[in-house]
C-alpha cells in the first residue's frame, strides 16, 4: 500500500477553563473535548524522491512547509529514514483558525496515515507524544475518544459513553488569533473549580457544564459571537458555546432534523459558514 485517504474530524469545547499562566508562557488548561464528524479529508501517496508537497487549496492553510501536515510527515519521515518522500492533498472541510482544531486534526491524522503507511509500528502514545512538538491539540486526535484535557491539553483522560448529540456550527467569518485571545485574558484569583460528572447520562448533563473562559475575551472584541449564541437557543438550540478561542460558536440540538432547520435560519439572511454535524 502506498496511498491512503482518510478523513480529519474537527473538534468543539463542551468546557474550556483557563487555570492559569505556566513558566513557559502557557496556560494550564481544563477542557472537555469532543470530535464531531465535520472533517477535512487528507489523501497520502508515497514517493521514491525525498520531498514533501502539500496542496491545500484553502485560503488561510498554506501549501508546503508552513502547512501543519508537512511538519508531521517530516516527523514521521525521519523516523522511518527510507530516503522517500510523500504527497498531501487537503481538502478543508473544517474553517481554518475557527475553534474547531482543523490544522491538529490535519495534523494528527497525516501522523497516524504515515504510521500506517511507512509501517512504523508506532503506538498511540508514541504517536501522541510526536503530537506534542505539532501543537497542543495534536495529541486529542490521535487519542480518538472524547477527553478531559488538562495541562496545555496534552493530558488526556477518556470519558467514555458521551451521550450523542447533533451540533450545528456556526462560524461569522471574522480572525480571531488564538495568540491574542489568550495573551488578552485577564486571569483572576479562581475559587474552587466546578466538580464535573464522572459520567455523563443526558443531553442536559453536557449542556449544564458548557462554559469557555475565552469568551471574557472574544466577545466584546466580536459581539457578533454573542449574537449568533442567541439566534442558536431561539432556533431551538438546548445549549450554545463558543468553541476554543472562537469564532466558530456551537448549538446542541436533540435532533438532525432541528439542527437542519436551524442551520437553514441561520444562514437565510448572512454570509456565515454553517454546518450541521454529529459527534463521534
């Protein structure tokens, strides 16, 4: 075998609390993370010279080596020290810089197909600590389960038996940089955190802990994130929160059909990205 497609699922932030600011200049995180079936889809095709070319033809992902997806294979090609080289093609389903983790999917993804490919026999947490040098998110996406997060986010434990739910996403199109968002933060004293359920049985346990610390942040630069928070709970949404450092803001629905009327509303009269997924 020397080609293999595969799909990259975004991700959204059921919680995302901000402990507090490390040495190094990150932040130690608590989050909840779950994968929901909006993906990018990556085809991998080995080549006996020894570049690396990605194709991205998405406006914000770069082609080459500033693309996530060639720093992965690069890892992963050194490892494998065969003299060959790799062809990427991306096609972006997922927004790029939306909160939905779309590069570390990406990224995750080419890591696991070139595992595969190169038959490297790595494990999952070999694969989730090359994940670590990629980005912070990297790790979650080779780990394939829905996750409590913590540290930077590369600390992952499963919580298993997530209930399903359909999700509609909504991105208003403006750039909102993580770096900002998080060097913008105003980091208070905390109290206790909020205990969280060891399992989670309903729709309503998940929507009772949404919450995002980075909104203190993103709304009054963009309150059209606060807008479209509102427009998904009249349309019926049973919870609504931004996703990551944003813009992308997420429903909860307890149907398709719901979310599918909602996604038609909400898009009726603006330019928003909108789209209708479920979680896996």
């Amino acid at each position: 075998m020397d080609s293999l497609t595969l799909y990259a699922p975004a991700k959204i932030n059921y919680l995302l609390d901000v402990i507090g600011k490390r040495p190094d200049g990150y932040h130690d995180l608590r989050m909840i993370m779950q994968r929901v079936n909006l993906c990018d889809q990556i085809t991998l095709a080995l080549t006996d010279s020894p570049e690396i070319i990605v194709t991205c033809a998405s406006k914000g992902a770069p082609d080459g080596p500033g693309n996530i997806a060639w720093k992965a294979a690069r890892l992963l090609l050194d490892i494998a020290g065969t003299g060959c080289g790799v062809t990427i093609d991306v096609k972006k389903n997922i927004p790029v810089a939306a909160g939905l983790g779309g590069g570390s999917s990406d990224a995750a993804t080419v890591l696991m197909g070139m595992n595969e490919l190169l038959q490297l026999g790595l494990t999952v947490q070999e694969l989730m600590a090359l994940g670590c040098k990629l980005g912070a998110d990297v790790p979650f996406f080779v780990f394939k389960k829905t996750a409590l997060a913590e540290g930077i986010g590369e600390k992952l434990t499963p919580l298993p038996n997530m209930p399903n739910c359909w999700i509609l996403l909504v991105n208003p199109g403006v750039h909102v940089s993580t770096a900002w968002v998080y060097g913008s933060l105003r980091l208070t004293s905390r109290g206790p955190l909020n205990r969280l359920p060891q399992v989670f049985e309903s729709i309503e346990q998940v929507v009772s802990i949404l919450s995002n610390d980075l909104e203190s942040v993103t709304i009054p630069a963009f309150p059209v994130i606060a807008d479209i928070k509102t427009r998904l709970m009249d349309l019926g949404a049973v919870g609504s929160m931004m996703s990551g450092s944003g813009p992308t803001v997420f429903g909860i629905f307890k149907s398709q059909d719901a979310a599918e009327v909602a996604c038609r509303e909400v898009t009726k009269d603006t330019n928003w990205f909108a789209a209708v997924a479920e979680t896996l």
